[in-house]
C-alpha cells in the first residue's frame, strides 16, 4: 500500500529516495504519523518533501492518492471516523437529514460520491444540498450540517480542518522549476571552478614547510587563497521577440545559476542593450532600471553574462532609434561599449545554432562588439565563457570599425 | 509550557516529535523572522536538555564543529620547552558537536543559518550527523555521541542544500503565522495591548505584507517591535490609519519598512491612493 504510495510520488516527479521510504516506515512502526490521516500527511511531508516549492505538488499528489483510499486507511487506525463524526453536533440535523446519510451508505461510499462529485464539479457552490460547498446540508464541503461531512479548504466552525493539502497553500511557492538536464549540471561544475578564487587568507601548509626548509628552520608562513565563493554575477536576459522559443532554454541557466553565486543579479533586456533593462518582464514599461544606474551600482568585480540570440535587424544595433520598442537617442552598440567599459569581464551566451552565427549580420556585429566572445548556449559553450570570462577585454575597443 | 512567549503550532510540534522520536536532524526553513532560530532555544527549554548553537559563517567550515588542532600554540610551546608540548591532546580544541556528543544527558544542537557557508559545508558534515560519530586524526581517537542529541538546523534558503544532506533531515517549512496564530503570539508578548490598538496594527501589517513587490516583507519579529514602539508611545488607534488603507506612512514604519524602495514604494501607493480618491470625490 504504501510502496504504493511511494512509486506515485515518484511517478509524479517528486524526488523521493528509498532512504526516505524506509525512514517513513520506521516511523510508522514506532507510531510516528499513525491514528490520524492528518498526521500520516504532515509525516510522510516531513520525512520525503525537502523543500518548500515542491509542497504544493506533493499535496495535489497526495489528494490524488488517499481521495476516496481514506477507507483502506482506517483498516489500521480505525478511529478516525469518529473523530470526524464528534466535529458537528448530530442532535442539530433533523431525522429526515439523518436518514439521508445513512443513505448515502457510510464512510467509504461517501469518499466514492467525493471523488466523483469533485470530477463533476466545476464551480464554486455554496448552499444547496448537493454539491460541494458552503453552508448546505451536503456531506462535502465546510461548515455545513452533515455528520459525515468531509470538509474541503476554508476554516471550518467545529475543530479543526481534517485536510489541509487540500488547501493548496504551497502554491505560490511552487515557482521554481527543477533544473533537469544532465548537461547543464556538468556546465555548472565549471561555474563553480569560476567561484573558487578568493583572499589569501588561509596556511598554506605544504609552502610553508618548504619555505621554512629552505629558509634553514626558521618559520616562513605562505597563504594562499581559500577556497570560496567570490564571484558576482550580472545576467542580463533577452526576453520576448525571437527568443520566446530560447526562453525555456534560458531558464534553466538561470535556475541553475540562482544558486551557484553568493551575488547574482538579473535584469531583462529586449533584443539589445539600450538606456534601460527591467527586472520583472511584467511591469517592463514602468519598473525599468537605467543602465547608468546599473554601471553605478554594480562594481567592476561583476562578471557580466548576456543571454540572447542576438538575432535581429542590424539596425537595433548599431543605429540611434533603431529600438524596435522605443526611440533610443543613442544606438544599442554606444551602449554596449559603455558597458564593457566597466564591465571589462563579460560574454555573450547565444543559444542560436552557431551553423547561423555569420549568416546572420546581426550575430556578425555583435561578435564583433563583444570582441568575439559569443558563445553558445550549451556544456561547451559555456565552459568556454567561463574561460574567458577570468581574462578581462583589452581596453582598445574596436567600436569604431563599424 | 515554560515560555509562553513562544507560540508553536501543531504542525511544527509534530515534525519536532518525529525528529525527537526517530533521532534525525530537523532542518527548518522559513521566511526570516519566523522563529526558526527560536525554536532550537525553546525546544532546550522544554526538554530542560543542554543547548550547543553553532552558528554558520560564510567561513565556517566543517571540521570547526568537531575539533580544531591549535598547531600555531603547540610550536608556541615547543619554542619554550613546555612539558605540555608532548600531550598533542593539549592542542585539541573542542568544537561544538564534540561538545554535544560528550554531553552526558541528551543535548539539543542548533547549526544555525547552514546555508550560509560554503556549498561543501552540509557534505562534510553528513557522515557525523548520521553516525554521530567521528575520528579524531591527531590523536587517533573516536568521539562518540552517548546520547543521540536532536539535531535542529536552520536555512534562509540563500543556497540550495546537497541531495545526500536533505535525504538524511527532516524538512519542515515555517509558514508566515496567519491573522489567527499572529495574535496568540502578539498576546503572548504583549498581553496587555489595547484591543483596538492591537486591531489597526494587525489590518496596517498584513496590509503591508501584501503590498506587492516590496523587497523585504515586514516579519512575525518587526511586528512585535513595532507594537513595542507603538505601546511605549501609547498612540491611539486611529493614529495608525488603518481605516484609510494606505493613505498615510504608518506612524513608526521605520520599524517595519527597513529599505529605502520600500518606503519610497509605499508613499508612491499612498499617493496614488490619494489620487484616486481625489477622483472619486469630485
């Protein structure tokens, strides 16, 4: 049964482990998350769901399991019902209504019309004496009459609520997405080599001894630098456009990337640089960042990473007013440059095939304004960029060429 | 109860007895502010068991909380010709898991802010949290744990934690308090708040918690700041505005917005709220 249970979540895509299973059931066996359905879920999330943007599936999960099993459930606990049954005052139904649940055939039918009912329903409901809602003489739904009622969502009047996954209270954590490919946790192996230069500021034993060897006994200390990490990050991201079919690409770097740096900031861009970035695509027209005020912000020590496909008309580059979304006083590549000026440690991530890159003259300028450190979007790529991103560009901008 | 200030909800009482129970570490995230370091301290208390706080540094490393080997003080004595300098279990200096595995009665561990260290920091540490138990190289011995202690560790989720180390916890999320458990915790502090007072405050703070995309939410800690100032001053209800949503700064927000933007987001709320009302009126 509960083996059961287990390959559901796992099928689910939850990363559940057979440690897990085993620590769940060890639990079980000395009463941990026993007597009550309630208790069972709060420990079953307790031993399996390690972390918090994965609750709000985990309850849907296991709505989707127990609803209409709470019967085989009480094969091993069997007062639940009970205490289910205490949570309204059965003197305050009339015999009529009374007679109405037993027909409705006790505990197990009532979970079998549940999960029916709730396949059937597609609107809110309150009152009435059938669907699932408020205030009526249904067994589901809250705070209405019905002895066996089964309560879904929204504080109850008796006791307290008997499910509460079924709140979905987790939703609004439920933002991240789990990084999947295999192939962007070996590039990130390579951002974390990035990460690992620091201060030096711990013994270096094996210098030291050499050093003093050498120095006839007498102690010479060498540091070296810990081991840390030290790196900034400031990502900028092309969103809408032609990119909308990279995004999901995109994403995933960025997810994986949230968690890799001590400071990593992101900002949005459309198709190029210009005056302005945004931060959150859906206030882009009023929540807006000047980039000015990024160079200000943001010290020489952030590597910047451009993530777009540089895919657009020449123009959007290097002409004033070229903006495909507003009039830009000053061409996209003046802000490029000022931008490298502080920021001497940049790349440029493009997901586009690079069979395109020289077919396409936008990608051609761009490369040549990034002074060739475009790089695709993929393991290689980016182990690449990471390389480069150690060395700063050579101050000679070559703008001028244009 | 032995500290009624601290209010503890079913759901987390039952993840601390499994973690009691089935002797794992419980590791705790939430939004700042909701007690989670509090917890390790009345827990301690409840169970009137010796409390070890550990707390995590970007430097902190693993081996810190076992043992440290003071080999600068050593050659110190051996310069001097110490007697001390032949016993290299002079040098050892006792971290605060050797602490809490020697302890006689059963200890309480709080790693306070775990993700604040290096990404290797839970790995190094997963073999002695699961055998409560390491070796001692310099001196060739095994520190043992006599009792399992309870493990509590806290996350502000600033990194995310290893697999093989998550799979080993118990993971509990504190949820910000609803309007319900927020007044059992105010009443718990302040129990002798004036009601109306203590109403306005609670409509202006999860007013304010809702307004959207301010950088830092005020927490369950600045509330009870807040109606601390609010109680010194002994301020009228109606000086907080609450009944007009948003159309003044609340009286002491300092203790509530601590970010530039964010105030400067509210008075922008505020004065568009004005705005609109000026509308309405004419």
């Amino acid at each position: 049964m509960l083996l059961d249970f287990f390959s559901h979540l796992r099928r689910s895509g939850l990363p559940v482990s057979t440690t897990e299973h085993l620590l769940l059931l060890e639990g079980l066996s000395k009463q941990v998350g026993v007597l009550d359905l309630q208790k069972f879920y709060l420990f079953a999330r307790l031993c399996l769901i390690k972390d918090e943007s994965l609750y709000d599936r985990f309850d849907q999960v296991f709505q989707d399991y127990w609803a209409g099993k709470e019967a085989a459930f009480d094969l091993n606990v069997d007062n639940i019902p009970q205490e289910w049954l205490r949570m309204a005052d059965r003197d305050a139904l009339t015999d009529e209504q009374k007679a109405m649940v037993e027909a409705m055939g006790g505990w197990d039918k009532l979970m079998e019309t549940l999960a029916k009912r709730l396949e059937e329903q597609d609107e809110a409901h309150h009152g009435g004496s059938k669907w699932i809602g408020t205030r009526g003489t249904s067994p589901f739904g809250h705070g209405g009459f019905n002895p066996e009622g089964v309560r879904i969502g929204g504080k109850g009047g008796q006791g307290r609520a008997v499910k509460v996954w079924e709140q979905r209270r987790y939703k609004d954590l439920d933002g991240t997405r789990e990084l999947g490919t295999r192939d962007f946790k070996i590039a990130l192996r390579s951002l974390r080599r990035l990460t690992r230069d620091g201060r030096p500021d711990t013994l270096d034993l094996n210098g030291t001894i050499r050093a003093t060897a050498q120095n006839a006994g007498l102690l010479d200390i060498k540091m070296r630098a810990e081991r840390r990490n030290s790196v900034n990050v400031l990502l900028l991201l092309d969103i809408g456009g032609s990119m909308d079919y990279h995004s999901a690409l995109c994403e995933q770097l960025f997810s994986a990337a949230r968690t890799e740096f001590k400071h990593l900031e992101h900002f949005y861009f459309h198709n190029f640089i210009y005056e302005k970035v945004w931060k959150d695509n859906s206030r882009r027209h009023n929540d807006t960042v000047s980039v000015p005020e990024l160079i200000r912000t943001y010290g020489k020590k952030y590597r910047l990473i451009f993530v777009g496909d540089a895919t657009m008309s020449p123009y959007e580059v290097v002409a004033e007013g070229g903006s495909v979304e507003h009039w830009n006083n000053e061409p996209g590549a003046v802000w490029m440059q000022r931008m490298q000026q502080h920021f001497s440690h940049c790349v440029w991530l493009n997901p586009e095939k690079p069979d395109y890159w020289e077919t396409t003259p936008s990608i051609r300028i761009i490369r040549q304004l990034m002074h060739d450190r475009m790089f695709t979007l993929s393991v290689n790529g980016i182990q690449d960029a990471i390389d480069a991103l150690k060395t700063p560009i050579s101050a000679n901008l070559p703008g001028e060429q244009l | 109860m032995s500290n009624p200030d601290y209010i503890i909800t079913d759901e987390l009482q039952q993840a601390v007895d499994a973690a009691i129970t089935l002797e794992r570490p419980l590791l705790v995230k939430g939004e700042p502010g909701t007690g989670k370091t509090q917890l390790a301290l009345e827990i301690a208390k409840r169970l009137d068991a010796p409390l070890f706080q550990w707390h995590v540094k970007s430097t902190t490393r693993a081996h810190q909380g076992l043992y440290e080997y003071d080999a600068v003080s050593r050659l110190r004595d051996s310069q001097l010709g110490d007697e001390k300098v032949k016993d290299i279990s002079n040098y050892i200096l006792h971290g605060v898991l050797w602490d809490a595995f020697t302890c006689e009665q059963r200890a309480v561990v709080l790693i306070d802010e775990i993700d604040k260290a290096d990404i290797e920091f839970p790995n190094d540490l997963l073999q002695e949290l699961d055998r409560m138990s390491f070796n001692v190289y310099e001196t060739r011995e095994t520190i043992t744990a006599k009792q399992r202690p309870l493990v509590i560790i806290t996350s502000n989720n600033e990194k995310e934690l290893p697999d093989a180390f998550l799979r080993r916890c118990f993971f509990h999320y504190i949820e910000f308090p609803d309007k319900t458990t927020m007044e059992r915790i105010v009443a718990a502090h302040y129990p002798t708040v004036k009601q109306d007072l203590l109403k306005s405050a609670m409509d202006v703070f999860f007013d304010l918690r809702d307004v959207p995309g301010l950088k830092k939410k005020p927490s369950t800690s600045e509330l009870l700041d807040w109606l601390k100032l609010l109680i010194a001053d002994d301020l009228p209800a109606e000086m907080l505005g609450a009944d007009e949503l948003r159309t003044v700064l609340p009286k002491m927000h300092g203790a509530l917005l601590k970010n530039e933007q964010d105030i400067h987001l509210f008075e922008r709320l505020i004065f568009l709220h004005k705005q609109r009302n000026g509308q309405r009126n004419r």
